[in-house]
C-alpha cells in the first residue's frame, strides 16, 4: 500500500507540473502574439504631423458687407448732330425779282464788249440750277461764262468767287455782286444795277443791286 500511495503521489505531482508548464508556455505563447499584433494595428491609421493644427474659418463679419445704394440708370444723351456740308449755293429762285429798264447812260451796251457787254448779250437767256452752259446756268455758273469770254478764270461757286476778288466799297461796271449772304452772284453794270441769273421762271435779267440783300461788291 505504501509503494502504491507513493507513486500515486509521484504522478500527481508530475501533472500538476506539466499542467503549469503548459500554461507558462501558453502565457508565453499569447503575449508574443500580442505583441506582433499591437505594431500592425498601430500603423492601421494615417499619421498625424505634429505642429499644424486645423483652424476653422472665421465667421464673416457683418462689417465686411459695404452698404449699396441703388443708382437710377443714366438717361443716354443723344448724340451730337453729325456735321453736314453746306446745301449747294441757292438763287433768287424763291422769290421773283422785278427786271429793271437798261435805260441809263451809266450801263455798257452790249456791242462796248468787256465784260459787261458779253453780260448783256445773254439778257433773257434761261436759268438751269447748277449748270454752267451757255442759257443752262445758274448765278454763278452765268458770272463763270462771261468771266471766261474775257479770259478771266474764275472758280465755279459763289463763295470761292468772291474769295478770289477784291472786295470794294466804289463799284465799277464789271464788278461783282454779293446777294443773300454770299448764295447770289451777278455783274454789276452800273447804276445801282446788275445782271444775273435768276431762277428758271425769269431767267437771266437785268434788276436792282437791292432787289435782294446786298452784301457787297469785288473787283477783277
């Protein structure tokens, strides 16, 4: 009986040692893997830098907004008239002129020659507006003809004959007649009369230098 309790003894104790060898190992066992495990799941997440920190934006503040005050639109102006070249010269054709006698001894006849006398060579020729051939002219297309009979050029319209004579206050037969603020032109025969080229009812004629206005006389 004693040998059979004391080796009873022996294998219990034996167990007991293996059995706590055992879960010395297992211990062992499972901290190892702990600690293989605890690296991987610490790298799972992205790293964080250290030193910047994440600042959300201020709230805009009121004072920011500038107050608006509404403008009425500005009416558009209208644009400035675009310039227009003078209407071609006008003649006595608005109003009629009474024709006046050539009975005065101050007047060239027409056989003296010069220029009155080629003037009053064409009395009663016809009157065609902006035409310069012999009974189809106007005032200055008339003065331009007569003019050139006598070997003097001068310049097709109103304005750019008088600018090529010689104004005068002691008018001579042959001179010319400004009328109507320079949109009339004729010869002056003397007398206080000139012929010119009046419109296509009356013609060339012989009239007053005062039928119309008179603005003055030039010389050649």
């Amino acid at each position: 009986m004693s040998l059979f309790k004391l080796n009873a003894a022996r294998h219990r104790a034996e167990t007991t040692s293996h059995a706590v060898r055992n879960t010395t190992i297992a211990a062992a066992a499972g901290a190892a893997m702990i600690g293989s495990v605890a690296p991987a799941q610490a790298f799972a997440q992205a790293p964080v830098e250290t030193g910047v920190a994440y600042s959300a934006p201020a709230p805009a503040s009121l004072a920011q907004y500038s107050s608006y005050t509404y403008q009425a639109p500005v009416a558009a102006q209208p644009a400035a008239p675009a310039y227009e070249a003078p209407a071609p010269q006008q003649t006595a054709a608005a109003s009629s002129v009474t024709p006046q006698s050539t009975a005065t001894t101050e007047i060239a006849p027409a056989s003296s020659g010069g220029v009155v006398g080629t003037a009053m060579s064409a009395q009663g020729a016809g009157y065609v507006y902006g035409g310069t051939a012999y009974g189809a002219w106007d005032c200055s297309g008339f003065t331009q003809w007569v003019f050139a009979q006598n070997g003097i050029d001068l310049p097709r319209t109103t304005w750019s004959q008088f600018a090529a004579g010689t104004p005068t206050a002691n008018p001579k037969p042959g001179d010319l007649v400004s009328q109507n603020g320079g949109a009339h032109v004729g010869i002056y025969i003397g007398g206080g009369k000139m012929i010119s080229a009046l419109n296509p009812a009356q013609g060339t004629q012989v009239h007053s230098v005062n039928a119309m206005q008179l603005d003055g006389y030039y010389t050649f």
